[in-house]
C-alpha cells in the first residue's frame, strides 16, 4: 500500500465510522455473537464496545498496523480477550470449524475479493455458524444506482478501495451462507453512501 492507503485512509475510517450514527447499527449487529467469534476489518476495535457477554474471544484480521494502533485503547479495555490474528481476510489463518460466529461491519465494500473472504468466513465457521454483518452498498432505487456506478471511481480511490455498488446480500449467499436475518435500508447521509444491509447468515 502506499502512504495515502497505509497511513491516511486508516485514520479517516476511524473517524468516520466512528459516529453516534453507526453505534445503534454496530450495537444490532454484534447482538447474538457467541463463543469465539472472527472478526474481519477489525480496524480501530470499534465494535469491542458491543460485544455481548456471550463473546468468549475475538480473534482480529487487521491489515493495518494504523489501524491496530488506534485501537490499542479499544483492544485494553475489551471484557474478553482479542488477539490481531490475521492480515488478510481472503485467506484466514485458521483450520476449518474454528469459530462459533463471524463479524463484518462496513468492511466487504473494500476486500478486493469480498466473496473469496466470505467462503473463507464459512469455512472457519463450525456448522451451523453464524455471520453477523453489516454493510453499505448497491441501493435499490435505479435513480440512487446510477449515481453510485458514476461515483465508485472516486469512492476507490480516495477510499482505499472502497466500493459504493456491491450487491451485498447476493455475495452472502455466492459464498454458500444462508441468509436468515436481512434488513435493507438507508440510514442517515447521502443515499448513494448509505444504503445498508444489515443481517444474520448461517454457514
């Protein structure tokens, strides 16, 4: 990565997706986790905050050393133990069966191959596993569509890769998960920037 990506891009997520806004999402979408959980694009520990008592151990992918930094505060005050286990997660460090859940929050939107990471999800996922995830993506409403496909160039690049048109609920389901929990809807912002996806899948 260079500067920008490695340096730059890391501080302004932390910013960003670190509003009173997405709180209430991150709050609904770490409910129900157990056991040892996977988390991908960990980032800052943003979502530590929300772990609920049923969480035993997190294990973090991470490929920012920024990012990881920024959360040391997060990660010390966190009720379970998290490790940075991993950097990439298109190819996670772990034997099959491995975890009880997995958790994505605003993060299949930049993995350059989102569905390869989530059949990696579901591989390391004991059957019967869970994927907590939610997410920004392609809105429903054509008018709104147009505008994200005409923006997605400028949106990777000055977001490290970040894509505003990615069909989320379709990747879930391409990598063999099953879907049994989706809410689709746009929180507050631009609607090209804030169509969500916010759900429950079983591996």
């Amino acid at each position: 990565m260079g500067f920008y990506d490695d340096r730059i891009v890391p501080r302004i997520v932390n910013l960003a997706c670190g509003t009173g806004e997405l709180k209430k999402y991150r709050s609904r979408v770490c409910a129900g986790l157990t056991g040892d959980v996977v988390e991908v694009g960990f980032g800052s520990g943003l979502n530590v905050a929300f772990y609920p008592d049923t969480v035993s151990r997190v294990a973090a992918i991470e490929p920012s050393d920024v990012g990881w930094r920024l959360g040391a505060k997060n990660v010390a005050e966190a009720r379970v133990p998290v490790e940075r286990a991993g950097l990439d997660g298109q190819r996670l460090p772990f034997e099959d069966d491995t975890f009880d859940s997995a958790l994505s929050t605003w993060t299949l939107c930049t993995i350059p191959d989102g569905v390869g990471a989530l059949k990696e999800l579901r591989r390391v996922l004991k059957p019967g596993g869970t994927l907590h995830f939610v997410e920004h993506g392609l809105a429903p409403d054509e008018k709104v569509q147009r505008w994200q496909h005409r923006l997605n160039p400028i949106e990777r690049f000055v977001a490290g890769g970040c894509n505003f048109n990615r069909e989320i609920p379709r990747m879930v389901t391409d990598a063999g998960f099953e879907l049994a929990e989706l809410d689709q809807f746009y929180a507050d912002g631009p609607k090209f920037a804030a169509a969500f996806s916010l759900g429950v899948a079983t591996a």
